[in-house]
C-alpha cells in the first residue's frame, strides 16, 4: 500500500509537474539573469580563490562550497548516474547536463535569497534557507514550516537512508561484507560528526571533499583517456538517445525521450539539488567574501557546474565506455562492475572507497541542512537537536540494510514535494533576488569592492535580521 502511494506521487511529480517546473523556472532566470551561468562562470571560479578568508567567525565560504558539495557529491553522482542510464537510456545524460545548466542560475537565486534573509542562533552563527525565506520575505511561516518538515523527513532521514543504502552496496558488491556490520559502523562514523552540530561538518567536509573529488576525477581522465577514441561515438549515443533519434526505427521515438527525460531529470536534480531548496539552507551559514549576499549565489553556481557537469558526467563515461560489461547488477554494482572493465580488480576496491567516501560525507551534510529546519522550527533553539540526531543515526542503520527500490522511491517523492514548495517561493521573490544579483554586478562594473546594505532597498524594510546587513 504504502509504495503503490509513492509511486502515484511520484508519478505525478515527475511525469509532468516538475519537469515543467524546473525546466520552466531554470529558463525563467537563466533569461532575467542574462545566461549569468555562462558570463560569469570564470568570476565564480575567481571568488574560490578567495573563499577562505572573510570569516573571522562563523563558516567560511569555502567551508560551506565543501559541505554542499559533500551532500551533493554522493550517491547521485555514482548509483544516481547508473539508475538513471538503467532507467532513460544514454539520453538520460543530456537531460542532467540540461537540468544542471539551467539549474545553475537557479541556484544563484535561492542561495542569494538565503542570505538576504539569514539571522543568528542563539550561538551567534548564521542559520537561513528556504524556510527563512518563505517566512521573512514572503511573510508566510505556514509555508516554511511545510518546507522544513519536508527538508527534515528528506535530507535528515529519507536521503540518509539512501545514501547509507549505496555504500552497503558497494562493499556487499566489492567485498561480500554483511549489510549489517556496514550500518554500524556508518552509524557510528555519522554520529560521533554530527554530535558536534553545524561547525563539525564544516571542518570535516573542508577536508574529505576536495581530496575526494580530485581522486575521483582523475581515475576517470585515466579511463577517458585509455578510450579516446571511442569518445565521439559516447557523445554521438547520448544526444541521439535524449532526441530519440537512436530509437526511431522502433517507432518508440515519443517514449524514449519521455523515459529520458525523466530519469534525466529526477537523478540531476538529485544530484544537483538546485531548486529543491537544499543546499540553501549551508548557504546562509557562510560569511560571504565580498560581504553580499550574491557572492555566495555564485559559489554555489560553481557547485552545480563541479557536481553534475563534471563528476556526473565522468560517471557517465566510465560506464558508457566500458559499453555492454554482461552484467545484470543495478544501482552502484554498474559503475563498480565498468572500472573493473577498464582498470582490472582494484577498480572494483577504488569505487567502494570512494562510495564511503562520498556517501559519508553526504550524510553529514545531508544532517546539518535538517539542523537548520529543526532550529527554525524550535525558533533557533537547541532543545530539540540530541534526540534529532538520534532519529537520523537510527535511519542511516534502516537505510543499510533496506530495500534500495522502496527507498529511492521514497527520496523521489520527498525530493520532488520540497522541490514544488521552493519553486512557488523562489519564483514569488525573484524580483528581489535579481535586485540584489544586479546591484552587486552594477559595482563590480564601476570597480567598487562589492558590499550589501540592507537599507538601501525598501522592498527589505523590516524583512531582514537587524545588524546583519548595516
């Protein structure tokens, strides 16, 4: 009963409202923000250079770039891609690298609002996101509080459970370990981080992810360039398959695309996670460099860019060179079973690394989004947060040993209901958001140092935190 209600939900959200949504949204305000994903891709890339400095207390920039690229960097990128093939075929690919790029300036958009409408926990660190947003620009607690409990039962404890579910996979796979020891022994690793709340993850992200992502890259530049010449007829089988055009003999041409389209889709915003609302919530913990909201929506741009147009897209060619490996696995044992095709048996061992790896992270971050949601609901106050936490190690040993089918299922649909929520807010306060995106690149343009003040835009009157932004 309750996975025949799942899949309804998730038929209706991805089958067609979502896909209008997000595509519709990303089109919207890649035009009103003048393809900014492409003109100032290299200023995004210029303020990581810089991302470490300007946070005397609080989160740096960098700090934060890392602890959305842990949530993001995870299954999606490695289980995600090879669901996503299984399921719409090579087009699939074309359909994220689509969602990605329009996504980009949707994420410009809502962190830069996350930032606007940040304030500080009764610690003095900052705290906002979609749920802040909705109440203090939008004037509608209602609507925040839906987000937050969404976001809670979402990245706290159903993607958790996700991403637990991937690395249980992988070491099954790889070293036949039992699913149960595995759990534990996540469950542990995520509970001593996550006890130390928002900074620990922080500190912890700003370490593992670049070493992580950097490795990952590079095996896959060794396969990509062990099958250079295979490498055209890969592009040529992805944009054929997301037109149709590789099925039109068939006459499927109509459902091939859809099915593309939606695995597409549903696997990049997973993966990239812009316009659900997510990586807004660590977005608003950072002491943007330069001090304006904007230079923080660019940081995150940049995130998406890495996630879903590099490390997914070197997912991709690693399984699509390895071409038919004659095995029925799914989910993470294909990736696992094409490096084993390219480089031998350690290939195998490197994949199940990298999931600990990448899932882990995803985990702790995945908890300190929620953190965020609890604090909003319990009005910035810890009281809630010990037993929080105890829910969120409990739902990574669920996940371990779960049904993956039921479980992505379920990430689906509490993905896609955030996903509708945020899309209504971030559309009702785009006005303000390209205000403020525009005001920052107006003093790039003159050769004045970026700097926000609230007070200079009366649409903010009363709406943000005071002293924040003087």
């Amino acid at each position: 009963m309750l996975e025949t209600l799942i899949n309804l939900i998730n038929s209706l959200l991805w089958d067609t409202v979502l896909i209008y949504g997000l595509v519709g949204a990303g089109i919207f305000f890649t035009l009103r923000l003048g393809f900014i994903q492409i003109s100032h891709l290299g200023h995004a890339m210029s303020l990581m250079k810089i991302s470490r400095h300007g946070a005397k207390d609080g989160l740096s920039s960098f700090q934060v770039f890392c602890t959305s690229m842990a949530a993001r960097v995870g299954a999606g990128n490695m289980a995600g891609v090879a669901v996503a093939l299984t399921t719409g075929g090579p087009g699939a690919i074309f359909w994220m690298w689509l969602i990605a790029f329009l996504g980009m300036s949707t994420s410009m958009i809502e962190s830069t609002l996350a930032q606007v409408y940040k304030v500080k926990d009764e610690e003095g660190q900052f705290r906002g996101g979609p749920s802040y947003y909705m109440h203090k620009g939008l004037g509608q607690k209602w609507m925040g509080m839906l987000f937050a409990v969404l976001l809670i039962i979402a990245f706290g404890l159903v993607f958790n459970a996700v991403q637990a579910n991937t690395i249980t996979g992988a070491m099954s796979a790889v070293f036949d370990f039992d699913a149960t020891v595995v759990g534990i022994v996540i469950s542990i690793a995520s509970g001593l981080v996550i006890m130390g709340g928002i900074k620990k993850v922080a500190k912890v992200s700003e370490i593992l992810v670049p070493i992580m992502a950097l490795a990952y890259l590079l095996v896959a530049l060794v396969v990509v360039l062990m099958n250079i010449e295979k490498l055209p007829g890969v592009f040529s089988l992805i944009i054929k398959s997301a037109f149709g055009w590789q099925e039109a003999a068939s006459g499927a041409v109509a459902f091939a695309i859809a099915q593309a389209m939606k695995a597409g889709i549903a696997r990049g915003l997973f993966s990239n996670e812009a316009g659900m609302g997510s990586a807004a919530n660590i977005a608003a913990s950072a002491t943007p460099n330069p001090n304006h909201p904007a230079s923080q929506g660019f940081i995150q741009m940049f995130g998406v860019f890495v996630d879903t147009l590099v490390i997914c897209t070197a997912t991709a060619a690693i399984i699509l060179l390895a071409g038919d490996t004659g095995s029925n696995a799914d989910g993470i044992a294909i990736t696992i079973a094409a490096l084993d095709f390219h480089v031998g048996a350690w290939g195998g061992a490197f994949i199940a690394g990298s999931i600990i790896l990448f899932c882990f992270t995803s985990i702790i971050a995945n908890y300190s989004y929620a953190e965020t949601n609890i604090l909003f609901l319990s009005n910035n106050k810890a009281t809630f947060l010990p037993l929080f936490r105890l829910c969120v190690v409990a739902m990574v040993m669920f996940g371990a040993v779960a049904k993956i089918d039921v479980v992505w299922a379920l990430a689906d649909a509490s993905m896609g209901l955030m996903a509708l929520v945020n899309l209504i807010a971030l559309l009702l306060l785009s006005n303000i958001a390209i205000k403020v995106i525009k005001h920052y690149k107006a003093q790039r343009k003159a050769g004045i140092e970026p700097n926000f003040v609230a007070a200079d835009f009366p649409e903010l009157k009363g709406k943000t935190e005071p002293g924040i932004w003087k």
